[in-house]
C-alpha cells in the first residue's frame, strides 16, 4: 500500500511526494482504512473523498472525522451522530459531541444534561450511569471522571473496574495505569494498587517493563515496574546541576509567601510597615548574639547542619527568646514512614555537598527540646516547605 500523507498547506494529500490527486480542499485529515476515505473541508461544509479526490456518498456535514471500526463520527445542525462505510446513518439519535469508536463502544455527550455516557455500535447507551466526563475504551476498560472531579476505571457495563478514585488517570497498557493523587504521578495495576510508594512530576507509560519518569529535582530516568531506578537518562553533571537547582529553588522561592503566613498568623501582634527603617545585623550563627525581639525566623537554615550543629544555632537564638517570644522555622518534612520522597532524595544530595540533612517532624522536636523549645503547629505540613511555630516550654 503506497504511503498517504497531508501536504504541509493541508489542502490535499501526498503519494511519494506528489499530489495524489488535482483538487484542493480548504483543510483535509487523514485518510483511514478501511474503507480508504478522508475527511476535508470546503466552505465551512464538510465531506469525504476518496484516493482520487472524489467526493462520496452525495452527503455534506458540519464536522466529519476519520473512520474507526468501520463507524465515523459526524455532525449537522442538530447534533453529533455515526454513519457506516457507505455513508447510512446508524441510529436517530443527536449528541452535543461524540468521540470515535473504540472497542465498539463511543464515548457521547448528552444534548440535555450535558454529560457523558458510552454507546454501542446500534447508538444505545452501554449503561444507564453519566459521568462529568468519558473517554475512549481499551481492552474493554475507560476512564471516566465523576462529579467531584475524580477519575476512575469502568468496564464496558459501566461497573468499576478497582472503585478508587485518583486525581488524574490513564487507560491501562501493558497491565499498568498511570495515576496521579496529591503527592504526583506513579502507576497502579488492574486492582487499582499502586506498584511501587514513589511520586514523578511526569511519568510515562511502561514499555516492555520500562518506563520513563522525571522526579521533583526534574531528573530524568527510567524506572522498573518495582520502581527501581535502572538508568539515569541525564548525564551525572546535568543530574548534579538540577538537584542543586532544585534545592536552591525550594531553599529562596517560598521564602516570602511563607513569611507572609507567618505575619498573617500573628495577627494584629505585628504590623509592617515599609517605610520603617529596618536595620541588618551581621551575626555568626555560632556565636552567641543578642537581638530582642517578638519574632524569630529561620528560613531553610537548619536543614544545611548536622544535629549537633543545628542544635548550637537554635541554643544561642533561643538565649535570645522569652516566654511570649515565638520562632518559625521553614524547612521541608520527611514523611515519618518515607513512603512520599518529598525530603529522602534531597537530604542524601545535602548530606553529600553540605553535612546537612532534611527531617521528620519528630526529630525536629527532638533538636527543639534539647534546647528548651517545643512545638505548636505545623503548617503546610503536605507541601515541599512547611512552616513550624516554635515556643519556649512553659
């Protein structure tokens, strides 16, 4: 079969660089087989051609597309629906949109309520149940989104394939699915289980038991199904340069906003005003130092020392601090468990190049207590850099 394709102008199509026919059309797609026709378009109507340019079937519409299982998808004034290979329609009814089919079923928009539902091959709805929104079937599986914004997996009777609901979700290949919940994207298997705890900023789909996946200091590699790194695709020296990046990112971006959250907390205890002359003390934070003051914040500071060290920092702040004295202290929380690798990747590269170390909660009220302090909350506990509010014990 010769090889088919758009010309760059998209006027017509191309067999071994030439024009496969003399007509030109307003814009074309590509051509299908079976049956060997093209969807083009010519003064907003819209119709099929064959390898020689002709028109076919003696119809026009307002939108066609390619054929899928032998059906395409149309349109007229009052709606969406199918046509078989010699240009019949297939049922009476009209969608407000209609996808292609696939697994002889096809994803519809319904005209009134304005939600989505599948349909056979005969235009019957494949179950009674709409969703928010419905996509294509593979291997008898879609994904469909409910009213909350959720995705999960159906099967063709519109019953749930596992019953858990994800952020974000893709058809299934190769037995996996990509999905992605409030910590990033990973892949499940038929029962809805993730396979392996980490999180990627982007993943793809496993091919021959590889997948390729960035991680949160943007790194790309290429994972097992266990989640075992394989392969690291960037070179050691680009790794290095985007870990270095990424801790200096998450050190100085969030620095105003969580400082601004800090102010907001206080409430009227504290009130800025820019055109105060605001002074700068140059200190060395292991020597002793005296500033009074109301409050006290340590940005990504502790993170960069060993406990011993971080231990002397917080002693001679705290000499500086009363009862009423409150300490915040910015820095990212290890996940007790270390399930979510939101500090793991980058405590190991800070213990590497600086000494230092991130932590779990519990060990920062451990380094809190050895120097009379204790926490009172935590905020922005989930995110990469949270803020913890810090007392003297009474």
């Amino acid at each position: 079969m010769k090889k088919i394709t758009i010309s760059l102008c998209e006027t017509h199509h191309n067999a071994s660089g030439k024009p496969l026919y003399s007509k030109r059309f307003d814009k074309v797609q590509s051509f299908h087989f079976p049956p060997g026709y093209a969807p083009v378009e010519v003064n907003q109507t819209s119709f099929f051609i064959n390898e020689q340019g002709k028109k076919m079937f003696d119809r026009v519409f307002k939108n066609t597309f390619g054929f899928y299982e032998g059906i395409a998808t149309v349109s007229d004034e009052f709606g969406f629906f199918h046509i078989n290979e010699q240009g019949q329609d297939i049922h009476s009814f009209r969608f407000e949109w209609s996808g292609n089919f696939q697994d002889n079923y096809c994803a519809v928009k319904d005209i009134k309520s304005k939600l989505y539902f599948h349909i056979d091959r005969n235009g019957n709805r494949a179950y009674q149940k709409q969703y928010t929104y419905a996509g294509d079937y593979k291997y008898g599986i879609a994904v469909v989104i409910n009213e909350n914004g959720l995705s999960t997996h159906i099967d063709t009777k519109g019953e749930p394939i596992h019953g858990k609901y994800f952020l974000e979700l893709d058809v299934y290949h190769k037995g996996y699915a990509i999905a992605k919940d409030e910590h990033g994207y990973f892949h499940i298997n038929k029962q809805g289980k993730e396979i392996y705890s980490n999180r990627y900023v982007k993943i793809e789909p496993y091919y021959n038991n590889r997948a390729v996946a960035i991680d949160y200091h943007n790194v790309k590699m290429i994972i097992s199904p266990k989640g075992h790194i394989l392969q690291t695709i960037d070179r050691l020296t680009v790794q290095e340069k985007k870990i270095k990046d990424y801790v200096s990112k998450k050190a100085f971006d969030y620095w105003h906003s969580r400082i601004l959250a800090a102010i907001l907390e206080l409430d009227d205890k504290f009130h800025y005003n820019q055109n105060n002359n605001i002074p700068f003390i140059q200190a060395d934070f292991f020597q002793e130092w005296n500033v009074e003051a109301n409050i006290y914040i340590l940005s990504r500071i502790l993170h960069d020392w060993n406990d011993e060290q971080a231990i002397q920092i917080l002693s001679n702040l705290t000499k500086n601090m009363d009862k009423s004295s409150i300490l915040y202290v910015f820095e990212t929380i290890i996940d007790e468990k270390q399930t979510i690798d939101k500090g793991v990747s980058i405590s190991f590269h800070l213990l590497n190049l600086l000494g230092g170390r991130e932590r779990t909660l519990s060990e920062f009220q451990s380094i809190f207590s050895m120097v009379g302090l204790k926490i009172q909350k935590c905020y922005l506990k989930n995110e990469i850099i949270s803020l913890i509010k810090v007392m003297k014990e009474t």
